[in-house]
C-alpha cells in the first residue's frame, strides 16, 4: 500500500486504489488483460522463470491480478496480498507454504468445510502434519493445546457455519508469545467489519467468492500480510502449485469490490435487523448473530468488528428434519444454496448427520440453518420468512 493511500477512507479505497487510466486506450477503468504471457526483454536469458516480480506469464502473475492485489492490501492494511483462484486455494497456499513434516498446527473447531477436510484429513495424512482441533473460544484451551513444534493457530472468527466468535488479539498474544504465528479467516466478516492484521494477525484470508465480489458471479481468495511471508507463498504456492486466479475473476471481483462498503452497510443492517426479529418468535429454537446481546461472543465481537457484525447468522426451528426442509422449500425470496455474501439472500440447511456435529455446541446438533441474509428490503425477507412458517403450521405468536 503506498503512503498516500493509508489516510484514505474505506469507501475511497475500493473506488481508487487499483485503478487507473489505461495507458493506450485512455480508458479509465482498467481493463481485462486475458492474455497468459507477456513480452520478454531483449535478452531474456538471465531470467529467473518462476520469478513474480515482473510480468512473464499469467500463472507467476498477470496484471488483473497485481491490480486486485494492490486493492486488498489497501482495505486489509497490510503489506501485501496474493490472490488465488478461490478461498480454498488461498488457504491450501497457506498452509503448504508455512508448514512442513512434523509442524503441528491448531485450528478452530467451528471452520469451512474445507479447511477441515485440509487440515484434519489431507495435510495430517499425506503431509505428516500435526494437527489439534480446539474451541479457540476458549483461550485457555487454546493454551493447551500448544506443543513445542506448533507453527500455526489458524482460526476462522466468525467461524462458520454456527457463528462463533473468537478473540483475535488475545490468541494472537498468546501465539506470539510463544513463536507462533496466527491466519485468520475473515470471511463472514469481510475487512470492512474486520481487520484481523490491526488486531495482531500475521495473515488474514479471504474468500473473495463472498462478500468482496458480492454478486456471485466469480471466485477467488486472498492472503494479506507481511511481505516475507507473502514472498514465500507467491514462489511456493501460487508459482508452483499454480491455483492462480484468472484475468477475468479478478476484473469481475475488483468491479464487485467497489460497492462492497455501501453493500457491507446493508448486510449488517439486515442481519442484526432479521436476528432480532427472529429472536421474538416462539417456534424458533435459537439464533446465534454476534450482534446479539445474548450471544456467548457479543463482548469480543464488539471490540474487534466495527462498524457491524455482517450478514450472516445462523437458527433452528421447533420441529422435526423435514419441517426444517418444508420451511425452506416455501421461502419465495430467499433462496437455498450454498455460499454466502450475494446481494441476494441464501439459505442452507445442515442436519443432524453431518460429520462435524461432535464439534458444535448442543444446541446446534439436531439440525440449523444458516442465513445469508442479502441487500434486499429486510421487511420483505421478514414476510418471507413469516409465511414460510406460516406453511408448516409455525406461527409467529
């Protein structure tokens, strides 16, 4: 990021920072640059072909990317960012790049889908990485659970898909304190909310398929941080391995990002809206919303997202698996799908078979919804989710 862009609003940031006036064209947005490789130099022999400093070819880095980067590395105040060709790309880069056989790394029991799958199955079978699933809720735990060789805490707050919430300064202490550095997925935060590198982070990650797009028409994943580190990942992970994000994602997601703060502003305004009003109804089970009073991390989240706390939360009903089916199949507006952060509101349902139940508080183990709530009119998502329960006969008293 350079200096004169630190003292610039959030909102002035992802209009201007990447963008630019197109040296032979004039034109001033920038454009798609879809071509894999670039012209080399006179004499190229002394090139280092797996070298990112400099256009060479789209895998080692091509413009759309190196412009997306320079946005987020300005919204996440940090000293640089790589992006991947999706969220999982960027936390496979992660972890291949700072890890090695026989590291141990603790993670947050309530996280993606895949970096479970990545962590508990992948790189602790194939990799012989040593891995600990801890409730980073609990710092004691956390504590604990470090061993001489752990290398990494990696935590996801919000953790997704029960909405729990994890304290990143004092984790980040504890690691530091004990030569261990912390990522933190920012996902269901996004870095309007959230700026997990302000509060002691060494990497903060992002899925940029969800709210920084937020039109779901791409993928993509960032790792923002110190450039040492990023210096490693580039080489190893992006050069090497090669989940490098395409021109045309890039340029999709970078058009997507210069409404993310006034898109960010409607999702927490419906998404502690539609909590709220979830909280009055007696034929729901529960909501966990970190902007919740009630919530066990409202605290925390309160000191560490500002100036919301996102759009998504999670809730179950009174009734059995189907009647949670039955309520989804009669929703009009919101939409059951899987990801989160569109403009328009998604919905999931996760049953009581699902393999990670054993990791999440009791009151989520027969089954739950979690809601992306969208930028639509939250009145009408309301009168949606009430005729929805009107359908299976759940009433709202």
């Amino acid at each position: 990021m350079r200096k004169e862009e630190k003292d610039l609003d959030f909102k002035t940031k992802v209009v201007h920072v990447g963008n630019g006036v197109d040296k032979e064209t004039g034109v001033i947005k920038r454009p798609i640059t879809m071509g894999n490789s670039y012209r080399l130099p006179y004499d190229p022999t002394d090139i280092n072909w797996s070298s990112a400093d400099s256009n060479l070819y789209t895998r080692n880095g091509g413009s759309n990317q190196k412009y997306l980067e320079n946005r987020l590395s300005s919204i996440a105040n940090s000293e640089d960012t790589i992006a991947f060709a999706s969220g999982v790309g960027a936390l496979s880069a992660l972890f291949f790049s700072m890890l090695t056989n026989k590291d141990h790394i603790i993670f947050s029991n309530i996280t993606y889908i895949a970096t479970y799958r990545l962590l508990n199955e992948l790189f602790n079978n194939k990799f012989g990485v040593e891995t600990t699933i801890v409730d980073t809720t609990n710092i004691k735990d956390v504590n604990l659970a470090i061993r001489p060789n752990t290398k990494l805490i990696h935590i996801e707050t919000p953790g997704n898909p029960t909405i729990s919430i994890s304290d990143i300064s004092a984790i980040a202490k504890l690691a530091h304190e004990n030569g261990i550095l912390l990522s933190v997925d920012n996902t269901l935060a996004s870095p309007y909310n959230q700026k997990p590198l302000c509060l002691g982070a060494d990497f903060s990650i992002e899925s940029l398929t969800k709210y920084i797009n937020g039109h779901g028409d791409s993928m993509g994943g960032s790792i923002s941080g110190k450039k040492e580190y990023l210096d490693k990942i580039r080489q190893q992970a992006q050069v090497n391995v090669g989940a490098v994000i395409s021109p045309f994602n890039a340029w999709l997601i970078m058009r997507g990002s210069t409404t993310l703060a006034l898109r960010m502003e409607q999702h927490n305004k419906n998404g502690l809206k539609i909590a709220k009003y979830l909280e009055t109804i007696d034929s729901i089970k529960f909501v966990s919303y970190p902007g919740l009073k009630n919530h066990i991390g409202h605290e925390i989240a309160k000191s560490q997202m500002s100036p919301g706390f996102g759009g998504v939360l999670s809730f179950a009903l009174n009734g059995g698996h189907d009647t949670h089916n039955q309520f989804i199949d009669n929703l009009k507006l919101i939409t059951s799908a899987v990801s989160l952060g569109h403009d328009e509101s998604l919905i999931v349902f996760i049953g009581k078979d699902d393999e990670r139940q054993c990791l999440y508080p009791k009151e989520f183990n027969n089954g739950f919804f979690r809601l992306s709530v969208g930028i639509e009119d939250a009145d009408d998502l309301i009168n949606d989710i009430n005729q929805a329960l009107n359908s299976v006969g759940l009433f709202n008293s």
